[in-house]
C-alpha cells in the first residue's frame, strides 16, 4: 500500500470514527474530506507519469523535436538541454537517473 493510499484510509477512518467538539470545525472538517480525496488521487494520478516523461516521447511542439530523456532534461532538436524538475505535460516529479 502507498503511502497516499495510506493516507485516503487514515481519512475515511478520522472521517467516519471522529467527531470534533466544535460543530462549525466539525462541518468543516466533514465538507473538506471529499477535496482532500481529490488532492491524494491527482498527487497519485502524477506520481505515474505519462508517455512523455516516461517513454521520451516528442512532447508537441510543431518545428522541434523535443522530448525528456532519462536524465529529466528537456532536450530540443539535439542542441542544448535544459534541466527539468517537473514533466511539463503531467507535472510528475522528474529525477535524474544515476
């Protein structure tokens, strides 16, 4: 299990076994849990990645060939490669390999 999956059971837990004594933080609380399932499911939807990160497909550009190679660099046309910290097309977290 994951750690955002981890996390989505903790919630449904809280959400489900707890009520806090405050019923305005209470109604908060219970109105956030379906937005706070939302966040971990796009954090984990990224964390995949897509064709272009993680099979160095050309990202759409119509007069350069540009992809991201292994080393999470942007490279264009074979000339100068530019450093990337996220995929610019699903915004997964991109590493360099070693």
């Amino acid at each position: 299990m994951s750690e955002i999956e981890k996390a989505i059971e903790l919630i449904k837990i809280i959400d489900v076994n707890h009520d806090f004594e405050d019923s305005k933080i209470n109604k908060e609380f219970h109105d956030t849990v379906p937005l706070l399932f939302q966040a971990l499911r796009e954090k984990q939807e990224r964390e995949k990645g897509c064709d272009y990160c993680k099979t160095m497909k050309n990202l759409p550009f119509e007069e350069h060939d540009v992809y991201i190679d292994g080393n999470g660099k942007l490279d264009v046309d074979d000339d100068e490669d530019f450093q990337l910290n996220f995929c610019p097309m699903c915004g997964r977290k991109l590493e360099e390999s070693k």
